[in-house]
C-alpha cells in the first residue's frame, strides 16, 4: 500500500464495483475519493439523451448506495469542463492520485489527454486501465503491426491471441474514504419534470444498478442463450441478452461477459451441445462487434462522422425533412418499420433485426443521410453508444471494408414475415392494424377493401400509404449510385491531372445540415428531392431530436478516410447493428 495523499478515483461508464480496474487500484494505494462529473456540454452533439440520461440517474444512485456500505460515498459534480473540475477536486481535497478507466470514443480521448497533462503539470500521479475492451486497441495488430480494416480479421486475432483476457477483478470489501470534507456534492438534475412521466415507465422493464447487472447475465447464460441463435431473429419476443445498456454503462465488464460465456462453451461441448455451442459463437461474435466499434473508432476517430470509405462522401443523399419526420414518428406505410420505430421511440429499445431493418429502410430506401438516423438513434436508445452506432450505421450504409452492399434493398413486407411471421409485434406497436388478417398484416396496401372495411383501415387516413414504393425506389437508389462513381471519377480525375493538390480524399465535404424537430401531429409532406421543408414550431409531443449545424462535419484535410474500394471482397461478414 501506497502512503502519502489519497486517491481520486474517477467515475464515468465504469459504474460498477466488481472488476474496476482503478478503483482496485484506488483501494491498493490507500484512501479513495470516488468522484463522478456530469458535463452534458462537452459531448456536443452527443449529449445523452432522455432514456440515457435516466439509466445514468439509476446506475449512480445504485453505485452510490454500494460504495457507502463499504465506507465511502460518491462525490458528484456538475460541470461544463471536467478536467478543471477534477483539478478543484484534487486541491480541496488534497489528493495525490487520479486512477480513471479508459473510454474510446473521440470526444473521451481527447478530453483524457488533456487531463493527463493538466493533472501532472500540478505534480498529481494520473494512471488509467482498461476496463471497457478484452484487449487494447494497440495489442490487436496484423503481422506488420498494422491495424486490422475488416471486423472478421480482427476478430481471428483476437480468438487467437497468445494470451487470454484478464480475468475479472472481485469487487473490493471494504474501501478506506478520503478525507473530502471540503469537496461537497452537487444535486444532478437528469431529467425534467416533463420528461418523468415518460420515465416512470422505464423502470417497470429495467432496474439499472451494477449488482442487477451481475443478475441480468446470470439470467441470460442460464436461459436464453441456448438458443440464442434459434430465437435471434424473431422480433415479436425477447430473445436477446439485454446486456448492451449495462455493458455502455459499464455496469458490468465485457471480459466478465466473456469469461463466463466461455465457461458456458466449454460446458457444452463436452456434452457435445452442438446448438449450445452455435448460439455461444454467435453471441461471442456480438462481443467481437462490440470490441471493434472501440477498435475502429481509436483507430478512426471520424468514422462517427463521415464514411470510412471515401467514395461514399459523394452519394447524393437525399436531405428531405418530411422523409426523415414520416420514418422517426413510424409512418412510413412499411408495418415493420413503423412498429420499429414507434417501439423505439415508447421504449428507447430495439432488437437488432428491427435495428437493422429500420436503419436500412432510412439510408436505401429513403435515402436519407445516415448521420441523420446515427444521430436519432443516439438521441433515443438506451444503449445508445457512439462507437458501436457509428458501426453500425456505417455497416448499414456499405462504408466498410467487409459490410454489407450499399446497392441491394430488402423489401420490407418480406422481412416483415421473416422477423415477425404471425404479424404479433406489428399488431403490438400498431393497434390501427391489430385487426388485419395475418396475410396482409406486412403489406396493407394489397389488401382488399372489403378486409380493409373489417379491420377499420382507411389508408391515408388512420394508415398511411407507403411514402416510396419499393421499385421505384431501387431505381432511385441505382442512379444515385452511378451518380457518385460519376463524381468519383471526376474528383480523381482532376487530382491526378495535377488540377488540385492532395491524396485522393481532399475534395472538399460539403456539410449535410441537421434538420430541427417538427410537429408529431403533422401529416408527412410529400418528398422532393434536396427539398428543405418548412420547420414548424416544436412541441413537446414532437420526438424532439436536437438540431446540428454543419460544424457536426469535419473539413476533409482534417483527417483522410481510408480509400480501401479496391480491396472490397464479394464475401462480406455480417456485421448488424449492435443490440446484445
């Protein structure tokens, strides 16, 4: 044990007890000041959102409560500058240490530099660990010690690397408090008073808190994941693990979730449990996606801003607010999507086949920008996370190296009766269609009138029509991708003729604006292409999303995107949008 001054330990998407790498060390070197800053501001445009913002209020509370029955209590603060604040925190209490965990995403990387350097210019001892990731970013590399470009390369490195990760660390028994008599806690204030009512019926379907994590894993690795794999797919029931909330808040550890996955899989194939096994690898691969959102995001840290692949900064993509309104409020006159996205909206909760299917619908059929739909996402998702968004979407949009073909569209009415063949989580999250016979519950606009008139559907009326048929919209989709080859070529064209300086991906990004919220009430407008629709006066029953201005986008010299088009396979891993 460490003598002399006690030790800040900083609280962010760690809070939990068990295997928390700087509070262990905290409590090794003596005397601990556990601290949390709330700074909404310096996140931007991604600043949590109001599901977010109350799984936060919970966790911290629940984290609270642990830690003063071992001896101490967190210390929490409301700031618009973390690092200043942990620096008055150190000078009031007299601290001598700052132990913190890792985070990856690019606003949390930045900030952590400049808290190492500020604290150690005032001769504090910072030290951070991983807690968030099976490995570091910098140990997963090929033969040349390069990073990886494609999830499956990384993900064989990491199954097969030379030594295992760390087993989680036992929470701590009893923590030794810092003397922090002069450092008093702000109130936090997550939500307001209209957001409450709306709140109160999250915790009727989640209990945040570190040791209720601890349980929901438990739960899944006893239950569900046998047949993980069977039941995936099937939207109208639960059959995922729930985790992925827990795991952005780091309520529990992913290499607890891995070790004791891989407990799971060593158990049933000595019983030679074939499906058991199956359903762990595939569970194991959502850990892997998890695990390279972090990697590509170190690696890349624009990637939450602007394609991977440079070609695709020159797809026309088609900025329509009457679109982007008519898919976020589930009109779109696609059950699936609409149920999707009226689910998304109750809940702050997907499965991921549904993520899937309603972030495809907004970039391929729709055409919308898919920072728009990235951005939505983070605003009403649980477990929304920067990282594993920007993945996603960027996946959805065919912006990697091995995702999927940004050229095909999958109809929604069939995806309707894959994912949800007896029509159960449409009639769910669309009681206008609960009466609609199972045959045209995906498609009901080929329903006859008479079984229209049964159901009390009057479409365009209490249902919506599609907003876009779906072979018009492949056509659509074709011309706007020979458009951007077009311009592609132009671009390189004009750099190799010597024309304009630069590497290939200097040419200018013309920014997409973010569009501002419009009324719930208000029927969709019909679409034009590159048509800015009148913004109306907000209301509350709007599903707000916070507006951004082109300053959201980077200037293209900033930082190259990876020009890879010509190493792009036909053979690409599936890579979905991260739900676990």
């Amino acid at each position: 044990m460490s003598s002399g001054g006690s030790t800040i330990v900083w609280f962010r998407r760690d809070l939990r007890l068990e295997d928390n790498p700087a509070l262990a060390a905290g409590v090794r070197a003596g005397a601990v000041i556990a601290v949390f800053i709330w700074a909404p501001e310096e996140e931007g445009y991604y600043c949590p959102g109001r599901v977010s913002r109350w799984w936060i209020k919970q966790s911290l509370a629940h984290l609270d409560s642990s830690l003063k029955k071992l001896g101490t209590s967190l210390i929490t603060k409301r700031s618009t500058d973390s690092v200043s604040s942990l620096l008055d925190v150190v000078k009031s209490t007299g601290a001598t240490r700052v132990f913190f965990n890792h985070l990856y995403d690019p606003i949390s990387l930045v900030r952590d530099n400049r808290a190492k350097e500020t604290l150690s210019a005032e001769g504090v001892s910072v030290r951070s660990f991983n807690a968030d990731l099976l490995y570091e970013p910098w140990e997963v590399v090929d033969d040349q010690g390069c990073p990886f470009n494609t999830f499956s390369d990384f993900w064989e490195r990491c199954l097969n690397m030379p030594y295992d990760p760390e087993a989680p660390i036992l929470p701590p028994k009893r923590i030794i408090s810092g003397v922090a008599s002069r450092c008093s806690s702000d109130n936090l204030v997550f939500e307001s008073e209209s957001e409450k009512g709306s709140n109160a019926l999250l915790a009727r379907a989640w209990s945040p808190g570190w040791s209720n994590a601890d349980k929901a894993l438990t739960t899944f690795i006893n239950g569900p994941l046998i047949e993980y794999s069977k039941n995936r797919k099937k939207a109208d029931s639960a059959t995922t693990s729930f985790l992925s909330p827990r795991l952005h808040f780091g309520e529990v550890s992913v290499r607890k979730v891995f070790h004791r996955i891989r407990t799971k899989q060593t158990l049933w194939a000595n019983e030679g449990n074939k499906a058991g096994e199956e359903s762990v690898n595939l569970f194991l691969k959502s850990i892997g996606l998890r695990e390279f959102s972090r990697y590509m995001s170190f690696y890349h840290p624009y990637t939450h801003e602007r394609p991977l692949l440079g070609h695709l900064k020159y797809f026309p993509w088609l900025v329509d607010e009457g679109y982007f309104k008519a898919w976020r409020q589930g009109r779109t006159g696609y059950p699936l999507v609409d149920a999707g996205m009226r689910e998304l909206w109750a809940t702050g909760w997907l499965h991921d086949r549904i993520r899937v299917v309603v972030s495809s619908f907004s970039v391929k059929v729709l055409q919308l920008p898919w920072t728009w739909g990235m951005k939505y996402f983070w605003d009403t998702l649980l477990d929304a996370d920067l990282e594993s968004d920007a993945l996603g979407w960027q996946f959805i949009t065919g912006t990697l190296p091995d995702g999927c073909e940004f050229l095909g569209i999958d109809n929604p009415q069939f995806e309707g009766y894959k994912f949800d063949p007896n029509g159960e989580y449409v009639r769910r999250w669309l009681p206008e269609l609960a009466r609609l016979p199972t045959e045209w519950i995906h498609h009901p606009w080929d329903a006859p009138e008479s079984v229209l008139q049964a159901a009390g559907i009057e479409l365009g009326s209490n249902y919506p029509l599609p907003i876009v048929e779906i072979d018009a919209a492949k056509e659509r989709l074709e011309e706007a991708l020979s458009q951007m080859w077009q311009l592609e070529a132009a671009a390189r064209a004009t750099i190799e003729n010597g024309l304009e300086e630069g590497h290939g991906d200097s040419i200018e990004f013309v920014p997409i604006a973010f569009p501002q919220a419009m009324q719930m009430e208000m029927e969709p407008e019909v679409p034009v292409r590159n048509n800015s629709t009148t913004i109306a006066n907000r209301r509350y029953e709007d599903q707000i999303v916070p507006s951004m201005s082109s300053s959201f986008f980077r200037n293209e010299d900033e930082e190259s995107s990876v020009d890879i088009r010509n190493s792009v396979v036909d053979s690409r891993a599936e890579v979905p949008i991260i739900s676990m």
